[in-house]
C-alpha cells in the first residue's frame, strides 16, 4: 500500500497564496507534521522531480503557470508520482472541484476547517514529532 | 082514504102496474140514451172536423208560406243576371229560414247546365270556394241540372251539392211540370240525397222555375227555352210537420200523410203517430181530405186521436143506458112486489120523477161538456133567446153566461162583414128562419161588448125534439185571427214575390210592393222614404193612399217633408236599424206633419229599415187607423219583408250599376284607341273591335269565332299561350293577368310588330272570359329603345346633367346630378334651379341674369360655379351650360362637374408634401420580354420641388429628379431595391416595405423607408405607388440603442464572471486568516487577544457565508448549479439551520420558537443547501427584526407536502414590495436607509434552491410594522 510507503514523508503543499501556504504550513507543523511547498503546480512538480516524494499532497486549484488541474495530468501521466493522494483545497466548493478532477481523496474549501483538514492529513500521514 | 074506499080494482093492478113500470122506464132510458148518444156523437163529430180543418189550415198555410218564400228566392235571380256563391249564402242567411220556417231542410239553386258548359261551371264554383266541386251522378242526357248552392250549407245540404236532380225520374217530372207551367211544382215521394245518416225520412221537394230575361216567358217553349234553373227546397217530412205541428202536445187528430190522390202504403209521407205508440186501429172518426201542395195532389187521412177517443168514450151515453136500465128493473121489481097498487103506483111516480130528474142531470152534465170544448158555443130556445153561453162564447163576445140569459142572441152575438163592416144576419135566425143547418160563415167579424173585434168562423144547427119539434138552436163559432193572419202573409208575401219576379229596378218594384202591403194588412197609407246620402235626410221616394182621392194632395204634402237622422218614426228606424212603432202619431214628441184638415196625424205607425249589409238605403212607412196597431206578427212580417226589398234593392241597384258599366264598356270598346279583344275560355275571339280590325288587318267577321293564338300569335308563342290559359282555367293562377306585357304580334299579312298587352279575366256566367287590351308600340319602341340608349348614357355620365326650361324649371336631372347634389332620384324635377346655388338671394338673381343674358348671345356659358347641396353644404362645379332649342322651346343643359374634392385634393397633396416630410411617386411598371431582363419603370416623383426640398438630390443636366432618386442610392441598395418589386411581382404581393440609403446632395447619407403598393392592371402590367419617408433620425437611434444593448449584455457578463471570480479571490485571503487567527489563539493566553480573536473569528464566518452566497447565485443564474439530493432529515436539517443563525438571533436578543412535528416524514434533499434555505431566512427575520422581536419557525406535514414557516414580528413589507422579495439585490428601502448590512441576495438565494428542490417559496406581510412570513413548501418524495 502506498499508504504504507508514505507515511512517515513529509505534507507538500501546493498553493499561490503565500500568507496561507505559510499559516497552513506552520500549523500542520505544529501538529508534527513535516511540510513542503510550492507556489504552483510547476514548482510543485518540479519539487517532486528533485525529493522525495511526500505522503500527501494538499493541492489549489487556481493558480498562476500550471494550476491545479494540469498539474494533476502531469502527475498522473508519471507512475511513480501517480500514486501519492492529493487533497484539493480550493475556493470552489466541492460539487465545483469534482467536476474536471480526477480521484482526489478530499475536497476542502477555503477557508478550510481546520479540524477536518488534520483529520484528512492524519490519515495519510504519520506525524515525525 | 079516498084511496083505502077502493081497494079492489087496485088488488089486480099491480101486476099489471108493475109491467107497466117496467115497459114504460125502459122505454123513458131508451129514448134518453139514444137522444144523448145523438146528440154526444154531433158534439164529438163536430169536435174531430174542426181538428180536421185546422190542421188542413195550417198544413195548408205552411206550405203555402214555403212556396212563397222560394218564389222570393225566384225573384232574386230574375234581378240580377247573375248570382254568386257568397251572395246567395247571404240571402238565404238574411231570411231567417231555420228560425222562421221551422222544418225547411233549406232553399237551394239548381242550375241548367248547357252541355259544353259543364267544364267551366265546374272550374267556376271551384273559384268560388266549392272545393271538389263535381256534377253528379256523371250520366250522359241532353239536358242536365246541377245544384250549385244550398243554403244554410250545413253537413246534409253539403252532399247535395252538384247533383243533377234531372236525371231521376220523381224530380225531373216536379221539374219539367214547374218549368212549363212556371209555377210552383212539388215533387212526388222521395228520398233526398242529404239522406246520409241511416235515419232516413222520405222527403219532397218543390222547385220554383228561374228563366232568363224579364217575367215569365208566355208560351211553354218559350220557357223551355228560357230556363235558368230552379230555387228550390227539399224538404224531410218528418222533420217539416215536426216543425210545423211540434208545439202540440195532445193532437185530437193523428194524420196520415199520402202524395198522390189515393192513399198509398208505398206513398206514405208521413204519418202523425209516433212510432212507438200502438196503432190505433178503432179510432171513432176518420176522414180523408184531397189536398193541393204547388200542383201536386197529396191525400191526408185524419183519425181521431186515441185521447180524443178516451175523452169521446168518458161520455154519459153508456150511464144513461146502464143506469136507467138497472133503475127500470128495480122499479119493476119494487113494483111487483108492492100489495098496495096505490103504494105502488105511487112509488112508481117517484121513481119515474127520480129517473126524470137523473135525465136532467145528464142534461146538465151535457152542458158541462159543451162549456169545456175549444170552440165558442151559444144555445138558444125557439124564440132566439139565449139559454146556453159557455166560457169561450164568454171570452169572446163579452157576456157572461148569467148576463146573457134570456137575451136576444143578437144582442149577445154582434157579427160584421169583415169588409163591408155591414151588420150580418146571425146563423141563429136564418136557422130558426129556415129550419136547416148553416154552414160556416166567412170574412165575419165578432165585434165584442168591448169593442174587440175578432174575425170567426160560424156555424149553426137547429136542435129538435124526437118529434123533430124546433126546441132550439146551438151556435158555435171560433177564433180564426190565426188563419187570417196566415192568410193574409201568405197572399201578402205572394204578390210582393210576384211584384219582385216582375220588376226589375227597385224604382219599378216599389209601387206595388206599397200597395200590396198597404192593402194586405189594412193601412191607411204606406211610404217609401229614400235616403239621400249627400245630404243625410230621407226624402219621399214611393207612395200609396188607400182612398185614391186622397193620393194627389197627401202626395204633393209628403214630397216636401224630409226627416233628419233620428227624426221622426222613418228618421229612427234609419237611425237604428230597426222597426219603430208606435199605437198612435199623434203623441210623438216630433209633431207629425199633416196637411191642413186631415187626420192623418193620428194613427198607428210603424217604420221599417230597407238595407241590410250595414247600409240603411231607406224606411217603409205605414199608417193605419189607432185600432190597427200592428202586433208582433204583423212587425215581424214587416221587418222579414223588409230584408227581402232591400237585398232586392240592393241587387237591382247593382245591376243598373253594372248595364250603365257595360252601355259604357261597349262605347268604349267601339271608340277605343287600343285594340280591345274578348276571348272565351276556349281562346276563342268573341269581340274584335275596329281598332282591331285596323291593326291586326281582320275584319271583325272574319276574326270572331277563330282562336286568339292561331289568329295573332306568332308560332313560336302559340304554346306558351294555350298552357297559360288553360292553367288559369285550371288553377285560376294567371301570372299574366292584370299586368302590362310585351310581346310580338302577327298581322294578316304575316308581319309581326311589337305590341303591348294587358289581359283581364271576366268571370261570367257559366265560364270565365278574357278581355285583352293590346297596342301597336312599335313606334314607342323604337324610341324608347333609342331614348334609353341616351338615358343610359346620361345616367352612366360622372358629370352631373340637369335640363331646365327657358325659366329655369328643372326638368331633368341624371343619377349623377342627384348624386352631386344629395337629392333623391327625381326630386329635383320640377324646382328651380335657383334652389342649387349658393349665391345670396340678391347675387344669385344678378348671377343667373347674367348668365342667361350670356346664353342668349352666345347660346352657352362655361365657369365655375358655388353650388348648395340638400344639405346645405357648399361645393364647386365647373359647369358647362348650352342653350337648346326643342321645337319652340328653348331648353338649358346643364353638364356640371363637382370639382371641390379634386381642387381639396390638389390643395391637400400638396399641403402634405410641404409639411408631411414625404416623398410620393407613382408608376407603370412592364415585365421584361425576356427573362433576366430588367423590369421597365415609368415612375413620376409626386411634385418635384416639394421633393427637391423633402430629399435634396444632385441632379445631372438632363437629368429627371426620379433617375437622380435611383442612381443616388448605394450600388448595394439599388440591387436591394430591385431584388424586392421583382419579388413582389412574381409572388403577387400587394404591397411590401423596404430600408434604403440615398445620398444627399450636401454629402449625408440619409435613410429612407418606402412602402410601396401594387396593382396589376394587366397580365405583364402594374401601377405602383410609394410613399417615402426620412428614417435617418430613426436609424441613428437605432443603432445607438443596439450598441448600448450590447455593452449592457457585455457588462453583465463581466458581473457574472466578476461574481465568479470573487467566491475564488476571496477566499483564498479568508483561508489565509482563518489560519492565521488559529494561531494567533493557540500561541496567547491573553485574555484581550482571545476576545478580539473570537470578534475576529465570528466576522471571518459571516463573511465565508456571503461569499458562498455570491457563489451559488452566480451559478444558480449561469445554471451551473446542481443541487445533490439525498434521502435526509428535516428536523436535523431546521435544527442546524437554528444553529448558524442562532448568534445572530442571540445577538439581536429575539426570541425563537420552533414547533416540529413529532413524526418527520423523510424528505429528499441537499442538506447544506437546505440548512442554507433556513438559516438564511431565519437570518433575515432576525436582521429585520427590531432586537427583542419574536420569531417562530414551525413545520406542518401535509399530504403532499412539507410546510416550514418562519414568521417574525419585525419591520414587515409594504404591499407593493411582495412580489419583488426575491429578486436578486432587492432589499428593503427602510434596511437601506439604515445602511443595514446585507448584499440583497438572501432570499434570491433561498428561492433558487427551493426551487430547485422542486419548491416553493412565498412571502406574506400584513404590511410594514405588521411582520413578515415566509413559507416554504417542499414536495414530498
């Protein structure tokens, strides 16, 4: 199971708006878990290229060079990176972020709740702290 | 003693005595019982004969009555040449006959049909109303009669009509012998065709002969001849001797009728005694009398009546015998056995005086039955002195019985000759003179001791004793006023029918009618007051004076005396219609004039109205003497005779009426003019009169007799004709007659000419006839076909013709002229002229003056002229007068043509194209010849300066402003233009409307709309109008308004994506801070910090919501919205709902009620939208709600439905605002003016997802400050 594979890897985060990269960063941290980021679906992409590959990905939508959904072709087109789970958190609801994206294991609107968000990660991903 | 001193030679008497007694009273009881049975049976006998000569009488009378009524019938038709159907019903019908003559079966008219006349006779009476009229039985005999009418006309009389009673022998022999003898003839026994009921009666008839032309023809052939037909009657006996004998209820006669002269079984007519009485075989008396009904012996056997018998039988001839025999023999015996002869002889005596005093007795009771009998009856001793008066002699002369005892008969029986008024010798002494029975006495007059005079009949018979010894003599007399009266209507109405047969005007008539009357029925004088209608009096028309010395000066007195309406006895019987009478003149109150010295102004009067259909055309009047008053009967005999004279009256007047008419006619047909032609209903010509004879080129020799269609009528119409005559012949339709026809006619010298014709049909005697009045028009025609040609010019003229006279009358004027003037046709004919124009009185006398001077010159005069409609209204001609002269006439024609509308167009059209701002063109347009081709325009632009300055155009030298109009335009608008009219001409569209460009001569281009209209006028040929106008302005507007229309849709699409957008851009910054304020609360402990994070956290929360508000309705109006229905609670759904709004609704202090049912049926739904739908509604109460209000959230299960309403008691929603709650942004002015938080799209919101949940939301308010309620209603699965 990939599950098992990832578990102990670090949360990457993908998303345009700094200030909640950052504060969503900081506070899964502190929930101990270990965080990357990236500032859209390239760097993102690039990330996964150049480290190890997360245990899960919170992934926007919406964002500047390659967004959410392209990024996702790109990952799914590359078998290695296929199968790491992908949260999408964005500013449509989720009837908006089903429609066009392919096997999310959740779909969260901004402004996310909180509990539920460490409630998802919790699941696919093992705190290092 | 003197009898005790010897005893013995009476010892042997009594026997003998007894003997005697015996022999003797059976001797005294013969005697008295044959003298009374002698004298009972004279009594009776004398009784019966009197019956028997009454009932003769009135037989006698009666028929007598009948035949005189018939020969006023005769009368009738010998005055006028010709009876009708309805004139004869009216006759009839005015004499009463079934109240008057009781037992009449009715008064009819057989006719003598010549044997070609039956077709038409038959076609006549169908005219007149006898529908199915026929002459039966159909034998074929020379000679044949068939009853044309029989009145009244009830079901029996009815079955009768048509048939020729001259084919059965009985009739035919009472007909012949009347119409040779030209008397009343009665017919033999019979049984009468109304005889339609199974009670059939054997019947008679008695027919009066009618001839042809005046009185009776003297010879038999001559009246063979002559024979018109008959009146006649048929009679049922039994129903006429009911009638006539109905009123007696005890008859002492029975009768029995027989015609013939002996009495035949076979021959009965009819007999007295009712059927179902028993035959009274042994009647005492019996008689049988010969008797005369109009020429035909009749035998009449008279029996006593079985209660005359009875009466007869009660009498005193057996008591007599019966008790004077049983007396005899007890005196015999009594006497017998008496010892004592003296006793006995004595007893004897006393029985003889018994029996002598019984016989008094029956003498008595003789007398008893001589005072009950009907007639008068007076005994006299020898001496002619009265010993006997009984009751009726009482009533009659005056005497009492006691009074008249002992009197002289004379005395007590005063007898006059009825005419001579001489005293005459009473039956009593001519019988004691001479000692034999008298018979009846006539014309004598019982003058009373009153005075009452009473005509009787009288007769005597001496009374003698066994030894024929004169002991006295027996009157007896009776009453014959009755037969008198009946008498004397009887001669009275026979000369009056015989006056009437005879005469044929009423002037004629009228003196003997007087005279027969006044002399019949006693009168001093009689008149016939005429009534002058001009001059609405009556005026002496007819007198007759008994005493012919008197006649020459009461003559010449009445002559001058008329009576005023209501004047006088004649002036109120003409007033009334009625008989007046009065006992005596002298006390009317309008004083009767008399000349000086005579007493004729006193007396009986009565006057009798002549005339009967509504019309008084005079009064009889008659005088008698005070004492001759005339009675019922008499008036009731006047007033019938009265009805007769004056339908005869009537007759006559209309027939002089109708000779002066025919004296006319054949004036007129010799003179006439027109060709006058009288055809039979053969078509034969009858009359051909000189006119005739000229146009036709006939003689009236050789004309007459031929047929009218082969004679005149061109072969081709022959036909035509005989189907028409014989189908009025038939139906009686002549679509024909009565109407002016024109039709080609033949002269003899086989050329035709066009003639003109008018037919009548004259109904005569037996068959219609034809009169045609027929006129050579040729002449006419031709001009009249060449005035019509001209007429028909003139009228289909547009221009207004009228022609007047040198005076200016109109005298002609033409549809037109009528048209343009507003008269009816013809009205103006006969005006003057003047009447037409408008001028003022003063100019237009001077204008016309003018004008006719003008016209005298130079013989016509052209201009214009102010006309005066009818109406008033005023309008121009353009006249054209010319003098004509006609003859020595000078005529004025006037052509005139109303100019105002076209001169009202011009100034119109043009007015328009200065001020309307249009451009009008008009053209003739040609197909091409060849396809592809162009088609060709002629187009004319309407008034090219006012289009120059509509459309300034650059014109090229030479160039016209209509192919400057065409060339101007855009190549591409050109093509348009074309393309368009070679689309309307080939689909044959009337008109189309078409945009194009033109280019002005200062550079602009301008936009011009053009309807255009078609008309084609030929195969490959319109006429096309268009009217042009400016529509620059329009399409700039046009344009503007497109381009704004589309920025607005531009805009609106960047607000939807704008909307799209901010859910996305807003939220990110949200997340940002929502995380930040996570944080920020788990790092600090400080008290302040946490209450501004939880100020921070709430604000952060309403704004998310707004911001997924904005969302779904950005996409609920793109309709990228799906709602995800899953099976759901309602009550978690309020119940979250309760809570997002709760810190809201806590915040503002409100108080919230829920009331949930116990039960929740399952719903199906989103949740978070429905938590949405509530919340927001819940929110919006709370926000519009003053804090501390009351808001209640309740749910109701309905049967298809769940019900959730949230009502508050807050601001509330002004009417005018319902209907707009949910509309997006919309929000309450008042929230507004508060600058209350709130997007307005709350309830857009709520509305979307309900119904997209297949909901329905509504809004309900009582008003502002009155609270608001929300329901929603969500369908259940």
């Amino acid at each position: 199971m990939f599950t098992e594979t990832y578990l102990d890897r670090c949360v990457l985060i993908v998303d345009d708006h700094a200030d909640l990269r950052e504060t969503l960063a900081e506070i899964l941290e502190e929930e101990g878990y270990t965080t990357a980021q990236a500032a859209n679906g390239q760097e993102a992409f690039d990330y996964l290229q150049a480290n190890p590959l997360p245990s899960l990905i919170l992934l926007d939508l919406m964002m500047p060079i390659m967004d959410g959904w392209e990024f996702r072709k790109h990952q799914c087109r590359e078998p290695a990176l296929a199968e790491i789970p992908v949260v999408v958190v964005s500013g449509a609801d989720e009837q908006e972020q089903r429609a066009g994206f392919r096997e999310a294991v959740a779909y969260l609107t901004k402004p996310v709740d909180l509990s539920a968000l460490i409630d998802t990660v919790s699941r696919y991903c093992r705190q290092t702290r | 003693m003197a009898e005790r001193g010897a005893p013995t030679p009476l010892n042997r008497r009594p026997r003998l005595l007894a003997w005697v007694v015996l022999l003797s009273a059976l001797t005294f009881t013969g005697l008295a019982t044959w003298s009374t049975a002698r004298a009972v049976q004279a009594r009776e006998r004398l009784r019966f004969q009197n019956s028997v000569r009454r009932t003769e009488d009135i037989l006698r009378n009666r028929l007598d009555v009948y035949v005189n009524l018939l020969r006023g019938g005769a009368a009738y038709f010998t005055a006028s040449d010709e009876v009708s159907r309805a004139e004869f019903g009216t006759y009839v019908r005015r004499l009463e006959v079934t109240r008057r003559y009781p037992g009449i079966q009715g008064i009819g008219f057989s006719a003598r049909v010549e044997p070609d006349a039956a077709g038409p006779l038959t076609r006549r009476m169908r005219r007149e109303g006898a529908a199915g009229f026929r002459i039966w039985p159909d034998v074929a005999q020379p000679e044949r009669h068939a009853i044309l009418y029989l009145e009244p006309l009830d079901r029996r009389n009815q079955a009768a009509i048509g048939y020729d009673m001259f084919s059965e022998p009985t009739r035919r022999a009472a007909m012949e012998r009347a119409r040779d003898t030209g008397a009343a003839a009665a017919s033999g026994k019979v049984t009468l065709v109304q005889e339609i009921d199974a009670d059939k009666q054997p019947g008679f008839l008695i027919y009066v002969p009618v001839y042809r032309g005046r009185g009776i023809p003297t010879t038999v052939a001559g009246r063979r001849a002559a024979l018109h037909g008959f009146v006649y009657s048929p009679f049922r006996a039994a129903d006429l001797f009911r009638g006539i004998f109905g009123s007696e209820q005890k008859p002492r006669v029975d009768f029995r009728i027989y015609d013939g002269s002996e009495p035949r079984t076979e021959n009965l007519l009819h007999t007295s005694q009712p059927a179902q009485v028993a035959v009274h075989n042994s009647s005492l008396f019996s008689a049988t009398e010969r008797l005369q009904v109009a020429g035909r012996p009749w035998t009449v056997h008279y029996t006593s009546s079985a209660s005359f018998d009875a009466a007869a039988a009660s009498s005193v001839v057996p008591v007599t015998l019966t008790s004077g025999v049983v007396i005899s023999l007890l005196l015999f015996v009594v006497t017998r056995s008496q010892v004592q002869a003296r006793e006995r002889a004595e007893q004897g005596a006393l029985v003889l005086q018994r029996s002598e005093a019984e016989a008094r007795e029956q003498r008595e009771q003789w007398r008893i039955t001589l005072a009950s009998i009907g007639d008068a009856v007076i005994a006299t001793d020898p001496e002619g002195k009265v010993t006997f008066v009984n009751a009726v002699a009482e009533a009659y002369t005056g005497w009492s019985a006691s009074e008249a005892q002992g009197k002289p008969v004379q005395e007590v029986f005063f007898a006059l000759h009825a005419e001579t008024r001489q005293r005459v010798t009473s039956p009593v002494e001519e019988i004691l003179a001479r000692g034999g029975v008298v018979g009846l006495g006539n014309h004598t007059v019982l003058v009373g001791r009153d005075g009452r005079e009473r005509p009787i009949e009288d007769s005597g018979a001496p009374v003698r004793d066994d030894a024929g010894v004169l002991k006295g003599v027996v009157l007896a007399f009776r009453d014959v006023s009755e037969r008198t009266r009946l008498e004397r209507r009887r001669t009275l109405e026979h000369r009056v029918a015989q006056v009437l047969s005879e005469a044929r005007t009423w002037e004629e008539t009228a003196p003997g009618v007087l005279r027969a009357i006044g002399e019949e029925l006693g009168f001093l004088w009689a008149i016939f007051w005429q009534v002058e209608p001009e001059a609405r009096v009556l005026r002496y028309g007819e007198g007759w004076y008994r005493r012919a010395s008197d006649t020459e000066e009461l003559e010449a007195h009445h002559r001058h005396i008329t009576f005023q309406w209501e004047e006088g006895l004649p002036g109120r019987a003409w007033a009334g219609k009625t008989p007046v009478r009065v006992p005596d003149v002298a006390h009317e109150p309008v004083s009767y004039p008399a000349p000086d010295g005579q007493a004729w102004s006193a007396g009986a009067g009565i006057a009798i109205p002549l005339g009967l259909s509504g019309e008084v055309i005079g009064v009889l009047e008659f005088r008698g003497l005070p004492e001759q008053a005339p009675d019922d009967a008499t008036t009731d005999l006047l007033v019938s005779l009265g009805n007769q004279l004056g339908l005869f009256a009537e007759r006559s007047r209309a027939e002089e009426a109708r000779r002066a008419t025919e004296a006319l006619k054949a004036a007129i047909i010799h003179t006439a003019i027109d060709c006058i032609i009288t055809i039979d209903a053969e078509g034969r010509i009858i009359e051909w009169n000189p006119a005739a004879e000229r146009t036709f080129g006939y003689p009236r020799e050789e004309a007459v007799g031929q047929r009218l269609s082969s004679l005149i009528i061109p072969n081709r119409l022959r036909e035509r004709h005989e189907q028409g005559l014989s189908r009025y012949l038939a139906t009686g339709v002549g679509p024909a007659l009565g109407r002016l026809l024109e039709f080609p006619a033949l002269r003899a010298d086989g050329s035709e000419f066009a003639a003109e014709i008018s037919i009548v049909a004259i109904q005569g005697t037996n068959s219609p006839c034809f009169t045609a009045f027929l006129r050579d028009i040729t002449a006419r025609k031709q001009a009249e076909e060449t005035l019509q040609l001209q007429a028909r010019v003139l009228e289909s003229m547009a221009e207004g013709v009228s022609v007047a006279d040198a005076n200016g009358m109109i005298l002609y004027t033409n549809a037109a002229e009528d048209a343009i003037f507003g008269y009816a046709e013809g009205e103006l004919i006969g005006c003057h002229v003047g009447i037409l124009n408008a001028y003022p009185p003063e100019e237009n006398q001077r204008i016309i003056g003018e004008v006719l001077d003008h016209l005298r010159v130079y013989g016509a005069w052209s201009g214009e002229w102010r006309n005066r409609r009818k109406d008033g209204g005023i309008f121009t001609t353009h006249s054209r007068i010319t003098a004509l002269d006609v003859g020595d006439q000078r005529l004025l024609v006037c052509v005139q043509e109303d100019v105002t509308e076209r001169k009202r167009t011009e100034e119109s059209l043009h007015y328009l194209m200065d001020h309307a701002q249009c451009l009008l063109w008009h053209a003739f347009v040609e197909a091409p010849t060849a396809p592809g081709e162009p088609y060709r325009w002629d187009l004319q632009i309407f008034d090219e300066q006012a289009a120059q300055r509509f459309l300034p155009l650059d014109l090229l030298p030479g160039e016209s402003y209509a192919e400057a109009f065409y060339r101007n335009k855009p190549p591409e608008d050109r093509q348009l233009v074309d393309r368009n009219a070679r689309a309307a001409f080939e689909s044959g569209s009337s008109s189309y409307i078409q945009e194009y460009r033109c280019l002005r001569r200062d550079g602009e281009v301008c936009w011009l709309s053009e309807v255009t209209h078609l008309e084609r006028i030929a195969p490959d040929r319109w006429r096309s109008v268009g009217v042009c106008t400016d529509i620059t302005l329009r399409k700039r507007l046009e344009e503007a308004l497109r381009q704004r229309a589309e920025d607005l849709t531009i805009a609106d699409r960047q607000k939807d994506e704008f909307l799209a957008m901010l859910g996305h851009e807003l939220r990110s910054p949200l997340g940002a801070m929502v995380n930040a304020l996570h944080l920020l609360r788990r790092r600090s402990e400080e008290p302040a910090v946490l209450r501004s994070a939880a100020v921070l956290e709430r604000q952060l929360a309403l704004v998310t919501r707004l911001v997924g508000d904005l969302q779904v309705v950005s996409r609920l109006k793109t309709g990228s919205f799906q709602v995800e229905k899953r099976p759901l609670d309602l009550t978690e759904v309020l119940n979250q709902a309760v809570e997002t709004s709760r810190p809201l609704i806590e915040e503002r202090r409100h108080q919230l009620t829920v009331a949930l049912p116990p039960e929740m049926p399952p719903l199906c739904g989103d949740f978070t939208r429905l938590v949405q739908v509530f919340s927001n509604l819940l929110n919006n109460a709370a926000k519009y709600t003053e804090p501390g209000g009351r808001i209640q959230l309740e749910a109701i299960c309905q049967p298809t439905e769940i019900e959730v309403r949230v009502r508050d008691s807050g601001l509330g929603i002004p009417p005018e605002q319902l209907p707009k709650v949910f509309d997006l942004f919309m929000q309450s002015e008042r929230t507004l003016r508060r600058a209350d938080t709130g997007l307005g799209i709350g309830l857009a919101l709520v509305r979307g997802l309900v119904e997209m949940h297949g909901g329905a939301v509504s809004a309900h308010s009582g008003g502002p400050g009155q609270g608001s309620e929300f329901i929603v209603r969500l369908p259940r699965p």
